[in-house]
C-alpha cells in the first residue's frame, strides 16, 4: 500500500505492510456505491486510486458535495463514533479503496501499539484540520 494519503505521511515500508495485513482492499467501478447514506458505517478508508463522489440528498435529488481522489481519506469519525454514514460515496470512475474497520484497528493496537498510536494521531491532525476548516467557513458566512 502506498503511501499517498497524508494518513501514512512518514510511516516506514513495514509499518505500512503491518497496516496493509489488518485492512482490506476493494475495487469499484465507476458508478459503484462505496458507502450508503444513513447505513451503519464503522470503517476508516484511503482511496488508493480512482475518484469517488460523496452524495447527499437534496429536495429528493443526490447531489455531489464533494470528490475524492487518490490520497484523501474518509470514514475518519466513524472509527470513533460508528453510526449512520451521513452520506452517499459512489465511484466516480474504476477506484480502489483500502479499508480498515474499528475492530480490526484493536487488533493492530493489540499486535503493535506504536503503530496504531500513530495512525490514530493522524486521524486526529486530519480531523481537527477539517474542523479549523470548517470553523473558518462558519465565521466568513457569518460576517457576510
């Protein structure tokens, strides 16, 4: 699995083998639905190649609020607070994704420590990142 997602920034060729052993990696064709709306979701997942589209329903309509490419991640709460997938993901084009579910991410921090604390503290640098992005968002709507 190569490195390509800020995720695995700096982790070394067999730290990122380890990783590879506890997750899974899926093929999509373009059109393919990786993730459905208001379905239980409790997986981390990198997109390895390929676009995905992320969906919400708008007054009955789908629409696309986001596209995601190789390196970009999601799924990233869902390994803290498994619930509802707040959106649609579809394939926007042939993808691969590689995937790893919360339990499997117990037994990564069972079989190595070091590694899942560090994978975990990416995830918690991307998140806060997205909600500082966010944050900023709110604030420019506010004062307009």
């Amino acid at each position: 699995m190569p490195s390509l997602t800020p995720l695995l920034a700096n982790f070394k060729a067999n730290e990122l083998s380890l990783l590879s052993s506890f997750g899974d990696s899926r093929s999509y064709q373009k059109d393919d639905v990786v993730i459905s709306q208001g379905n239980d979701n409790d997986h981390l997942y990198l997109v390895l190649k390929g676009k995905l589209e992320v969906l919400q329903e708008v007054d009955g309509n789908d629409q696309v609020v986001a596209t995601l490419e190789a390196g970009d991640s999601m799924g990233e709460v869902s390994i803290f607070d498994p619930g509802p997938a707040s959106a649609t993901v579809r394939a926007g084009s042939e993808a691969e994704v590689w995937l790893i579910k919360r339990d499997s991410l117990d037994s990564l921090h069972s079989a190595n420590p070091k590694v899942a604390y560090r994978l975990l503290s990416r995830i918690t640098t991307c998140l806060s990142k997205r909600l500082r992005d966010m944050n900023d968002k709110l604030v420019d709507l506010a004062n307009r």
